[in-house]
C-alpha cells in the first residue's frame, strides 16, 4: 500500500478537533487530561512500534494481548489532548517509512479514548516511575524510591488533578532551561521566582529547590492549587513557595529575577505586557507551552516591549523561549 492513500484515522478527530489553545492543559471537564491509545499492529513489529512511542516521549508502553493472527495490541497512556494530536501525525509517518523499508504493507490502527478520573489514577501510578528530566532534575511519584546520586535534585511530585508531571517536553523544557539558567555564569543568579500557571508546582519546587529564596507560584485551577499546596509540602519547600489562585491577567505585583510560564501560545501573547512588568530590572523570561508553528507569533510581543531573545529550544513538537530584560 502506498503511503498516500493511507486512510486518514477517524478516531481521533472527532475527540480532538485540534484544540486551537491548549485546552488540553486545563483540568477542565470537558477536556480529559489522560488518553488511553490502544494501536493494533503487526505482531513482527510489535518491537519497533514500542520503541517508537517511547522515542515519542509515551512514558509507559503495554502489550495488552499476546500477539493473535499476526496482530498485537500496545496500550499507551498520553497526557494532554495536543500531545495524543501530534502523536496520530507521527504514528501516520512511521507506518508510512516502515512500508518503504519492508515493501509491504503494515498494519497500523488505533483507537483513542479519554480516562476517567479513577482509571487515571491507576494508570499514573502504573506508568510514572523515576524519570530523569535534566541533567541534575528527577521527578518521581512519592510513592517510588530513588537514592540521590551526586548533584540529582529529586523532585516528588504527586499530580492529583493537576498539569505537571514532567513526562510532558513543555514542562521538561522549561526544568533543563531552569537548570541551565541557574548554571550559567553569564547570567545573573535569580533569588526570586515567579512559577505563572504552576499546576503540580513542579517549577516552583525546582526553583526552591536549586536555590532561589522566593519564588510565588500562581494558577486559577482549585484543582492545580490543591496539588501545588500537596507538592510544596512534600518537598519541604513551604517556607520558600508561596501559591496564590489567580490568573496571569490578574497578577499586579512583585518583581521577580526569573519568571517562568508554561501555558499557551494565545495566553502568552496576551498577558505580554503582564509578564514583562513582572520581570525585575535583570530578569529573565522562560515560556513554554506552544508549538513550533508559533514560535514568532508568541516571540514578537516580547521583543516589542524591549525583551532580549537569549534561547529558542524545542523538544519533540514543543518550544521554549529564553528572554532576558536590559541590555
Ligand atoms: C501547561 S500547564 C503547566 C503546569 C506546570 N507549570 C508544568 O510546567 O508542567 C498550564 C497551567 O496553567 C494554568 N492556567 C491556565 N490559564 C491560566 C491563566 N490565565 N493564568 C495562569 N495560569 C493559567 C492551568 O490551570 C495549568 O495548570
């Protein structure tokens, strides 16, 4: 089979209906954080296609059933509706480079379906083990033993219903960029944070973590502050992380050193002006959330309210920005 009249997979549309923002992101009752993808396969690729959801950032990767007539069953749990969206575009292109290279057709269908509350929890307890996200950053659930190895700052990071787990490239890129940040002896060291759409905290954590003495952690999700006030307790860190429910619109205070965001392309543009005068006089800016397609689109109001471009980064489909006030 040609891989242009590959059939276009129907199952996912109606459930996704691209998402224009990442609604995905919220706790929203409409919009299921986890999806449960169930991909039917030739069984003799049983192998690379579970190498190839794992090279796609799926954290756990299940057989379901042992292989029968020539068919196996891989089950895959995916975080955020945007992620499962990417994810049908890339599995379209592997089906299509692995016909090249056998010639001959394979056989590739799935089915995606939102998780309830319950069977999340299972599934996340399943699948989220130790995950090393940077050089010095390991998230875990609290419920996994990890033994710290030299300068590993481990993260415990329990979700409940929020965003944040590190599994996601958004949140991940913007744990390397604070690492990074902090490590670079060209730029001025941080003492205070600002974590804008915090989710679990995990990135106000870190920021306490490695070091920063203040940092305000701020969401409008009561289930994202529920988790975050969870999480910053359990990593001890309450003397430093101050959370507050309030959306980015409403934030009319403070001055903070690094200021970190991890939202979406359509809320950063619009709350441009907010971040920028939060930013102390040598702050420095980190945004993630959006796609690679809109990388200028969120880039550009910064610059225009005087903001220096320091880094673009990208991992899998998503980006993150490096900004840096002054000169
Ligand atoms: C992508 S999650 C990021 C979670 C976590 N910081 C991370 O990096 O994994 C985005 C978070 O932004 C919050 N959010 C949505 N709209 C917001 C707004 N207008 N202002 C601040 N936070 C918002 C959501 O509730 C969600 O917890």
């Amino acid at each position: 089979m040609g891989c242009d009249t590959l059939p276009y997979p129907q199952t996912l549309l109606p459930l996704l209906m691209r998402p224009k923002t990442k609604a995905g992101f919220r706790a929203s009752k409409t919009a299921p954080r986890w999806w449960r993808l169930r991909l039917q396969i030739s069984g003799w690729l049983e192998d690379p296609f579970a190498s190839f959801l794992q090279d796609q950032g799926i954290a756990g990767v299940e057989i379901e059933t042992e292989e029968s007539q020539g068919i196996s069953v891989l089950v895959a749990y995916v975080e955020s509706a945007e992620s499962l969206y990417g994810l049908e575009g890339a599995l379209r292109g592997y089906k299509c480079s692995l016909e090249d290279l056998f010639g001959r057709s394979v056989h590739c269908h799935w089915t995606v379906e939102p998780l309830k509350d319950e069977d999340w929890r299972e599934a996340w307890k399943r699948y989220f083990r130790v995950n090393r996200v940077s050089q010095r950053f390991v998230v875990k659930p609290p419920w996994e033993t990890y033994e710290v190895q030299g300068h590993e700052v481990v993260l415990d990071i329990d979700p409940g219903q929020a965003f944040g787990t590190g599994l996601h490239a958004s949140t991940r890129l913007c744990l390397q960029g604070i690492e990074e940040i902090l490590e670079n002896p060209r730029l001025p060291h941080p003492r205070t944070g600002l974590d804008v759409g915090t989710g679990t905290g995990i990135l106000a954590i870190a920021m306490a973590r490695v070091g920063l003495e203040q940092v305000v952690a701020i969401d409008p999700d009561p289930e994202a502050i529920e988790a975050a006030q969870h999480n910053v307790s359990l990593n001890d860190v309450s003397e430093r992380v101050r959370i507050r429910r309030i959306p980015v619109e409403g934030l009319r205070e403070g001055e903070f050193d690094l200021v970190v965001a991890n939202l979406t392309g359509p809320i950063l543009r619009r709350s441009s002006h907010v971040l920028r005068r939060r930013l102390s006089p040598n702050g420095i800016l980190l945004v993630s959330g959006f796609l690679e397609e809109e990388v200028e689109a969120v880039e550009r109001p910064f610059l225009r309210r005087g903001l220096k471009l320091l880094e673009r980064r990208s991992d899998e489909m998503w980006c993150a920005l490096w900004m840096k006030c002054g000169g």
